[in-house]
C-alpha cells in the first residue's frame, strides 16, 4: 500500500509541475519563433542581395563584351582607313 501511495504522490506531482513547465516551455518556444522568424528574413534579405549582384555583374559582363566588340570594329576601321589612305598617297 505504501508503494502505491507514493507513486500515486509522485504522479500527482509530477502532474502539478509539468503544467508550470508548460507556460515556460511555451515562452520559450514563442522566443525561438521570434528567432527563427528575424534568422528567415535576414536570409530572405541576404538572398536578394546577391540575386541582385548577379544581376549588376551579368550586365557588366554584357556591356564589357559589347565594349569590347565595338572597340574591335573600330580597330578594324581603323585598320581599313589606314590602308585605304596607303594606296590614295601611290
């Protein structure tokens, strides 16, 4: 009999503590939300600033290509020019 009282005693204290814990855990948990919640827009944000980095350097690297291409042309102008300005002078 008195086995069972005592572990009827425990029982109904480990009842009694378990619902003040719960209030705890509870807070807790609503703070590793608040967390979890900053930690996913800080990711979000860190996300878009480097699509949009990508972005701006995929342009640059057309404008560079393109520059580069122009910049050939009128090399080849040039060249065209010059020769064109050799046989005039004859």
């Amino acid at each position: 009999m008195k086995k069972f009282k005592g572990l009827g005693a425990m029982l109904l204290a480990g009842l009694l503590v378990i619902p003040g814990n719960l209030g705890l855990a509870g807070q807790v948990l609503a703070q590793s939300e608040a967390q979890t919640d900053k930690q996913l827009q800080e990711l979000r944000q860190k996300r878009q600033e480097t699509l949009q980095e990508q972005e701006r350097e995929a342009k640059q690297l057309e404008n560079t290509g393109k520059r580069k291409q122009d910049a050939l042309k009128r090399q080849q102008d040039a060249i065209k020019r010059q020769k064109a300005a050799e046989q005039g002078q004859r």
